[in-house]
C-alpha cells in the first residue's frame, strides 16, 4: 500500500508474507545479541531511541537479510538508475514507557521500521507533522523518505521489538 501524507512524501507499508516464521527467527537468532540504554549516534549525540537497542553498525542475522532484501525489493522498482543498500540498522526493544523522540533519518534517502514483536499496548509510529499514525504490527514494514519526522510515544508493554535503518542510495 502507497500512503501519500500532508508532507506529499510516499510512505511504503507493507506485511511481509511469511512474517510469522521469520519473527521467530529474528528473535532467536538475535537473543544473544547484546542490548544497551542511551547509545551514542555516530555523532556523538544521544540516540532518539529511549529504549535499549542493539549496538551493531548495521546487525546481521539470516533472517535479518531476508527483511533487507525484501524491503530492498518493494523501493527499486521506484528508484531505477540508483544502487540501493541498507546501510545501518539496530533492533529496538521497548518496554513500558520508552519511546522515540521526534527525529528523522537525513542523508538517508529512506528509513524504515520493521515490526518484529508487538504486543496489545505497543506504541505507534508516528508521523510527527501530519500526525498520521501507523499501527504497530508484527511483519509490517514502513518504509519512508529519510527526511521524514517521526517519533513513538510512551510505549504501554514490555517486549515491543523493532528492526529500523536507513537506506542509502547511489548512481549505478
């Protein structure tokens, strides 16, 4: 599904078709996988995440590269002439009352959010100029232009789990 927003910028929000098997495997592939609070962007800043996160430049499991690949597959088709990667990416586990301050992604040319684990009371994500809400559920991705503001607010469970990253592109 195509989602225009009052930004007039394409939002992709898909279900991946085999989400449930694959959630498994990305949660058991990763439950070694150490989790931190109050990471550090490759800036220095504090990250806009409020939740633990993995620490990986860009974490890789065989399930994970599956998601990659997919979501890959859903921007080509509109980005004929670019090379496109997933160039960093991190797992996010929410508990009750983290969340997401309002941020975006630029110089990536997308993001995305991959919903791994969500259980009743886990928080949207929201996109924080026009409001427009998007229902956390497991195997749906959201796949936006990296100039987008977004933000999660309080989350209201204990095992909201994301995979999210940035997208980057490159003349063929």
């Amino acid at each position: 599904m195509m989602l225009e927003l009052r930004e007039n910028l394409p939002v992709i929000i898909e279900h991946h078709p085999f989400y449930e098997s694959l959630n498994k495997k990305i949660i058991k592939e990763t439950q070694n996988h150490f989790y931190q609070e109050n990471l550090k962007n490759l800036d220095g800043n504090l990250s806009n995440v409020r939740a633990a996160q993995t620490h990986y430049y860009k974490i890789s499991t065989p399930s994970i590269e599956l998601v990659y690949e997919w979501i890959l597959t859903r921007i080509r088709p509109q980005n004929k002439g670019w090379t496109l990667r997933v160039d960093n990416a991190w797992l996010a586990w929410y508990r009750d009352k983290e969340f997401a301050v309002k941020h975006y992604h630029h110089p990536a040319a997308y993001a995305f959010v991959y919903f791994v684990k969500c259980p009743k009371g886990s928080s949207p994500l929201i996109f924080s100029t026009s409001g427009k809400r998007i229902k956390a559920e497991e195997g749906k991705v959201v796949i936006f232009p990296g100039n987008l503001k977004h933000h999660v607010p309080k989350n209201k469970c204990y095992d909201r789990i994301v995979l999210a990253g940035n997208i980057f592109a490159s003349i063929e």
